[in-house]
C-alpha cells in the first residue's frame, strides 16, 4: 500500500473538515460551547479563546456573564479561517 502524499494546504483543509465535523456531531443538540471546549478542539487554551472572543475575531455571545460559542458560528469561522475570507465584522481592527 503507497501513502498518500498531502500538500500542507490540504494536509489543513483535511484538518479543518474532520474538526468541523466533530463539532457538528457533538454540539448538533447542545449547540453552544465553553471556551473550555472550543480550546480542547482547536489546541489552545481556554484564555486565549476569551481573547479572541473579546477581541471580536472569534464568534462569541453572552449569557449573563459566561461568555458561550455557538458551534454552528465556530464551524464556519474555521472554515473561513482556512480561505482567508473573514467577514469584516470579524477582521481585527
């Protein structure tokens, strides 16, 4: 058997589809995340997810004073994420 060989574009946009995927799978009914769940799928810590919440370059909302990512909106930021295609809104100032 011959192993395939990945550009790192696509070695990435492999990445960015089974992550995508796995959120989709797990949040589907739950639908919002933790900044402590959002840090364990995308390998970073949950301090640097809140800021990039509050930073606006990462989709985030409030409940009271948890801040919640809504995993729908965190699929397609990561796939933007990958195209370079940021909304403005999201773009950092």
């Amino acid at each position: 058997m011959t192993d395939i060989k990945f550009t790192e574009q696509e070695q990435a946009e492999l990445e960015t589809l089974t992550l995508t995927k796995k959120i989709a799978r797990d949040y589907r009914d739950r639908g919002a995340m933790t900044a402590k769940e959002v840090a364990k799928m995308l390998g970073i810590s949950p301090k640097t997810v809140f800021k990039l919440a509050r930073a606006g370059r990462i989709p985030s909302f409030r409940i009271g004073t948890a801040v919640r990512f809504d995993a729908r909106l965190v699929i397609d930021w990561l796939r933007q994420q990958r195209t370079g295609c940021l909304p403005q809104k999201m773009r950092s100032k």
